[in-house]
C-alpha cells in the first residue's frame, strides 16, 4: 500500500492525472495559479514544486511566488488514460493546462504549444484532487 505522503507530486495511485479546462463553475475544481517570472515575463506556475526556476529563461524564482499570483485557471484533474479512452470514443477531446506556463492545449497535441513540455511528463497533477 502507497501512502499519500510518498507519492512523488502527481504520482496518482491509478496512472498520471492532468489538469482539464473546467466550464461548468459548479463543478469539482481546482485552481492553479500563474504568475509572469520577474525576469522575462514568461507566465509560469506557482504551485509549490512544480518549477523552481523559469522554463523560458532559466532564471530561479523567489520561494514564496504564490503572493504573486496574478492568474487563475479553472481545472478538473482527471486521469490522463480514462480522458484519452473518451475522446478515442468520440468524445469531443477537451483542453488540458499546462502546469508550467498555464496555457490550454487540445488533448491530442503531446507538448505544449508555448513552452514545449510534454503533457504526460511534466505536467503532474496532486494525488488526490484539491
């Protein structure tokens, strides 16, 4: 039995979770939060330890970034196989978000238009959603 604590962030007991576009306000969701890195403006996480340092230029990041939070998305996390398993039964395929720079990418595209991570990758989801 895994407990909670020792999972790795993102490590969900059944498979990789990923964060969904979210239309529905009365709907479970969470919020994740963005904010532009000090140096290059880049919208970046600032959910504690997704990235301590800017995708774009490299440069490191204040620990405590969640004050500077300036934007929020709406998301569902759900687990990337059952969504994959819907939209290949013709289910329209939604959005999902980019834990790294906030952009929402259709579900078939594997990396992100903006800041080129993989979905599958680097973008983990907490164990259990928020």
């Amino acid at each position: 039995m895994v407990r909670r604590g020792s999972m790795a962030r993102g490590a969900a007991l059944y498979g990789q979770r990923v964060p969904l576009r979210v239309d529905d306000e009365n709907e479970n969701h969470a919020l994740l939060y963005y904010a532009a890195c000090t140096r290059c403006r880049a919208m970046m996480s600032t959910e504690p330890d997704i990235l301590a340092a800017c995708w774009r230029c490299g440069h490191p990041q204040p620990a405590d970034r969640r004050r500077q939070a300036t934007v929020e998305r709406r998301v569902q996390w759900r687990l990337l196989e059952e969504v994959e398993t819907e939209t290949a039964q013709g289910r329209p395929a939604p959005e999902w978000a980019c834990v790294s720079c906030g952009r929402f990418n259709p579900l078939p595209d594997a990396t992100c238009a903006n800041c080129k991570r993989t979905k599958r990758l680097a973008h983990s989801g907490p164990a259990q959603q928020r």
